[in-house]
C-alpha cells in the first residue's frame, strides 16, 4: 500500500502554516552589494511580434537574495552544484535584534546577544538556520548602505566569536541577515571580511538580503533556501521562503 502521509502532511500545512516569501523580487532596482552593478534585462522576444516572450539576464551571481557557496571566497571550496538538497530544509531560528540596531547602526551581534535571546527561546538546536533580525530589509534600497557625510557604509553585522560559537557549540546548519554583507562595515575593511570566510570555510549555508524575517516567529519555522545547481557556482540569486505554524 502507498505511503501517503507527506501528502498528509501537505494539506495541514497548507491550512495550519503560513508561508513567507524571504526573497527580494529581482530587478535592476533589488538591493545589491555596493561593489556590483544592477541587473541588466534584455527582452530577446515579445508577445508583440512573436510567439513567446524570453528575456536575458545578466547579473553577477552574489545579487540581491542570494545564497554564497564556499567556493566564492575559500580557494578549493565546495561550488553551488555540490551542495546537496538535503542541506536546503533546516529548522529556523530568528534572532530579533531590532532595538539594538535601531539604536546603534553599527551594532554586532555578539555571543552574549545570541545567550541572552537563547534564555527566553531555548538553545538553537543542531543543523538550524540562524537569521539575524535587524529590520534592515525595510529601509529603501537606495539607503541600505546608510552612508554617512564621508561615505563610509553604516549597517550591523555579525561578530566573528558568535558564528565560531553557533558553528562549534551549536552545530548550526547556517546563517542569514537582511544587509548585503555579513560583516558591519565599521570592521570588514580592518579585518578583510574574515567574518564571511569563516563561515563559508565551514561549508555552512550563508544567505544574504533577506526580507520578511519580520513575519516570521523566533522558533518553530522551517526555512527552505533553493537555487540552481550551478556548476563550478560561487553564488547566486535565491528564491528562500519559511514555513510558520500559525499563531
């Protein structure tokens, strides 16, 4: 007899979860690394004076919503096609650090920030997805480098000691946040973005410019991050989503 109870499992979650979109539409106007440039579209062929319609798209691979492979900084590093799918599912913890950074742009997330918000919701469990809540997805695109006077880029990021915590006390399966680096700005030049090379050096799923992290809840989710098996792939645009039991 057949097996039908994921089909089972299917149907509840479509009336007892919601499902959030993480993802930032991709557009020349999604927000992006400072270093690249806007995604070029090109219409190839039109309803007006064809059969179908088929655009070009030419973007670098680390654009908007996008998932990072080892391989894009770590010389030797697993590529995009050899993550393996079952690396994509992971249980979902948010860490909200909202007021924080709300007061301070700059702001770290440290080992304590991660232990004081464990008191309340429990230790992360092993091969979950730590998203950094900072609300930085709601500013515009044009101001999520939040430049100052002089130029210089103000955003919170994560602290090198607190990824080394979560990947060897909590064996996690990997990291995202809502800006487009994972290291605030006020150290990444000084430390030659030594914060994202550890955690891809760890072969850990490492997501960047998430949206929505705000309709998610602290526990409990699931989060699904998907891309194309690109081969030889250093990065690309992600289409990630979590799954929420409802309230």
């Amino acid at each position: 007899m057949a097996n039908l109870q994921l089909w089972q499992q299917y149907a509840a979650w479509k009336t007892q979860c919601d499902w959030v979109d993480l993802t930032h539409p991709l557009s020349p106007e999604t927000p992006h690394w400072v270093g690249w440039p806007p995604l070029k579209v090109e219409t190839m062929a039109s309803l007006d004076n064809s059969l179908f319609s088929a655009h070009s798209y030419t973007t670098v691979g680390q654009y908007g919503t996008h998932v990072d492979s080892a391989a894009h900084m770590v010389r030797g590093g697993r590529t995009l096609d050899q993550i393996p799918v079952e690396e994509m599912v992971m249980p979902l913890c948010v860490v909200d650090k909202r007021d924080a950074v709300a007061e301070n742009p700059d702001y770290v997330l440290t080992v304590e920030g991660i232990l004081e918000w464990e008191k309340t919701w429990g230790q992360i469990p092993a091969g979950a997805f730590v998203i950094f809540q900072s609300g930085w997805s709601k500013r515009p695109a044009a101001e999520m480098d939040n430049l100052d006077a002089e130029g210089n880029r103000h955003f919170p990021g994560w602290q090198l000691e607190t990824l080394k915590f979560l990947v060897e006390q909590r064996n996690i399966g990997g990291v995202g946040h809502e800006t487009s680096d994972t290291e605030a700005p006020i150290t990444s030049g000084k430390t030659n973005y030594e914060v994202e090379y550890y955690i891809l050096s760890q072969n850990k799923m490492h997501l960047e410019l998430l949206t929505n992290v705000d309709r998610c809840p602290p526990v409990g989710g699931l989060v699904f991050c998907t891309f194309p098996a690109v081969s030889g792939g250093t990065g690309f645009p992600a289409r990630c989503f979590a799954l929420c039991p409802k309230e």
